[in-house]
C-alpha cells in the first residue's frame, strides 16, 4: 500500500473504479437490453461487440495523441466519449431504437481504450522496482467497482419510469466524474515518438518478449470478453434471475480485480513468463467448471476464476512488454498491445452472440483451450530469449 502515496497512483485507482463501474453496468444489462430490442436474438450482444470495435478504433489515434499531448488530454478524451456513449444509449432505450442504442457503444468503446492506458500511466509514475506492483495497484481500482457497480446497475435500471434508461444515464454521469478527475492527473514528459508509422510496429513484433506480451494480454483479454458477454444471456437462458445474474457478475469483476494485490508483487518476484502461465492454467480451470454444469454455483465459480486468468495475463504481459521496447517507442509499443487487445476481442464479441445462440455455452467455453495453448507457445520464445540474454 505504499504506492497509495503517490497522487497519481491513487488517481488512477479512482478513475479506474469509475470506468469498470461503467463497464459493469453495461456487461450485466446491455445483452438483456440488446435482446428486448434487436429484431434477431442472435444480434443481441451486437450493441457489445460494437463497443469492442469502438475500442479497436480509437486505441492506436489515441496512443500516439498522448504520445505528443500527454496523457491528461488523452485520458479525459476518452472519458468524454463515455459521456457521449451513455447519453447515446439513454435515448435509444427511451425511443426503443436500436440503432441509436447501437451507435452509443461506439463512443464507450473509446472510453473503454482510454481506461485501458491507465495502467500505462502508472508504469510512468514509478521506479523500476515497482511497476508491477504499481500496473496491479491501479487494475486493482476495479474492486470499488466489483462491490457497488452490480447494486447501482439493479438500481439505476429502474430509477426512471422507462425501464434501462437511468442505467445509461448513470453511466454518463460516472464517466463525466471521471473526466473531472483526470484534470488533476500530474503530466510526465513524454519522450519523443519513433518515426516509421507501420514499419516501427513491424519491428516490435519481431523481437520476441513483444510477441509474447501481445498475445498474453490478448488471449486473456478476449477469452474474458468472450464468455462474459455471454455469461448473462447464458443464464437468462437457463431460467436465473436477473439478481442471480449481476450477483454473478460480482464475483466475476472481484476476481477481475481483487488478486491485483496479489498479482503485482507476483510478477516482481517470479517473472511475467510464470505468472502469464498461471494465468492460463486458471482459465482453464475456469472451462471446465463452466463444462461441467449450469446451475447458479457454476456460473458463479467459473466467472470469478475467468476473472482472476484475466488479471494475471494482463499485469504480466503489461510488465513483460516494458522489458521490449525503449521510451521512444512508448506510443507504438503499448498502442500494438491495445490494438491486438481490442481486435482479439472485436472478434470474440462478434462471436459471442453467435455461439451462445447458435450452438449453445458449452460451445463458448470450448473456445478457451486452444488459445490458451497457442499464448503458452509464444511465451517459450521469450523465455529462450531471457535466459540467453543473463550471461
């Protein structure tokens, strides 16, 4: 808890707390809102997967804007796109229009790739020593979120006389805090961006600590969009209420968030490579318990162990991709982390609705297995490069 000291760490620790509230109101009623006004069942987590395409579009512009504004203006950017969203969607639910609701997820999807740099920042506003306690402290924010976000979500989908509409409207509002509180976010000096747009990525990806950090963050971070997105249409398809749901849904952002505690230090003491392996393994664990049964104690186990795989791919690829790039490919490096991040899981929403639909959840958690394996795979590379690189 000695990182807490420093003011940007506790920052972004709040800011972090506001967006994954935001996000945790969104993922427990979006697909059920999605579902009510689609005219296909199997387009009701679209207004999702747009979200995630929303994400991919915005998170390399805005690396490279902070690259040469900083990160202040570019946080508060994306937050603002989160008010914008949140308006957006209130009208849609309102008029009963679909598309409006649609086009709302875009602008979320922006505050979404925002608040993923945060982790980023705080990598900037320590020593060497303590950045991954410092990336794990600010996912950690999430916490506040795991334990007030599901009881605000019940509330605020009925605080208006239409059904939904102040959900949205809460989400407005916390992104609008958060671009207030990002005004006091102390500002670095940015190295100067490395020319060379596409071939400067190229290059990232030839060296093999990029390559296995990219595809650990991605991998975790699309297996985790993939079934949570599908987890409460899963459950509303087996007859849970809605309450069973969001409670779910707790346990799933606890376990996204709580182990950060655990995770930073982890990665200090046994390496990125180990703690992305563990990561993996729990995922694993997390399907097959999915496989095994679809009672309430199932969805529950499952999500949180589906959280706490996340949390661990994430902080180690996070701190393995510092070890692989030097400042002034800070923009490009941490923008093709993102970029992979938000395509692995613009495909996995788009995907989403369509197995859970289609073929059924055993179908989405049979999905996990071989991209566990192929992320395994690519961390052997790393750690060849590692050992040789000690003598």
């Amino acid at each position: 808890m000695l990182l807490m000291s420093n003011a940007s760490i506790r920052l972004l620790f709040v800011a972090q707390a506001l967006y994954w509230s935001c996000s945790m109101i969104g993922v427990t009623l979006t697909g059920l809102v999605g579902l009510q006004l689609s005219p296909l069942n199997g387009l009701a987590t679209l207004p999702l997967a747009l979200l995630v395409l929303g994400n991919l579009l915005a998170v390399q512009p805005l690396s490279l804007f902070m690259q040469r504004h900083g990160r202040r203006a570019g946080l508060r950017l994306g937050a603002s796109g989160g008010v914008l969203g949140g308006l957006l969607c209130a009208v849609g639910v309102g008029c009963g229009d679909f598309l409006t609701f649609c086009l709302g997820a875009l602008p979320i999807g922006a505050y979404q790739a925002s608040a993923m740099y945060y982790r980023f920042a705080a990598l900037e506003a320590v020593d060497e020593r303590y950045k991954g306690r410092a990336t794990a402290c600010v996912v950690g924010g999430g916490v506040c979120a795991a334990l007030f976000a599901p009881s605000l979500a019940l509330w605020a989908k009925n605080a208006l006389p239409l059904p939904f509409v102040g959900a949205y409207l809460a989400i407005a509002v916390l992104a609008g805090l958060a671009v207030l509180l990002l005004r006091h976010l102390r500002e670095g000096a940015a190295p100067r961006p490395s020319s060379g747009g596409w071939r400067t990525l190229g290059g990232l990806l030839k060296r093999a600590p990029i390559r296995a950090a990219v595809a650990t963050t991605a991998v975790g971070h699309g297996l985790m969009i993939l079934v949570m997105n599908a987890t409460p249409l899963a459950m509303h398809g087996c007859g849970l209420s809605l309450e069973i749901s969001a409670n779910v849904m707790r346990w799933h952002m606890l376990g996204m968030f709580l182990p950060a505690f655990v995770a930073g230090p982890l990665v200090d003491r046994l390496g990125s490579r180990r703690t992305a392996l563990l990561g993996g393994a729990i995922l694993l664990a997390s399907a097959a318990i999915a496989l095994s049964g679809v009672g309430a104690g199932h969805f529950l186990i499952s999500s949180f162990l589906l959280g706490l795989g996340w949390n661990l791919m994430l902080v180690a690829g996070t701190t393995l991709l510092g070890s692989g790039h030097g400042s002034e490919e800070r923009g490009h490096a941490q923008g093709l982390m993102e970029l992979g991040n938000g395509t692995v899981a613009a495909c996995a929403s788009f995907a989403s609705g369509a197995l859970i639909s289609g073929y059924g959840w055993s179908a989405v958690n049979l999905a996990i297995p071989p991209l566990i394996l192929l992320a395994w795979i690519l961390l052997l590379p790393a750690r060849r490069r590692v050992t040789e690189a000690a003598p």
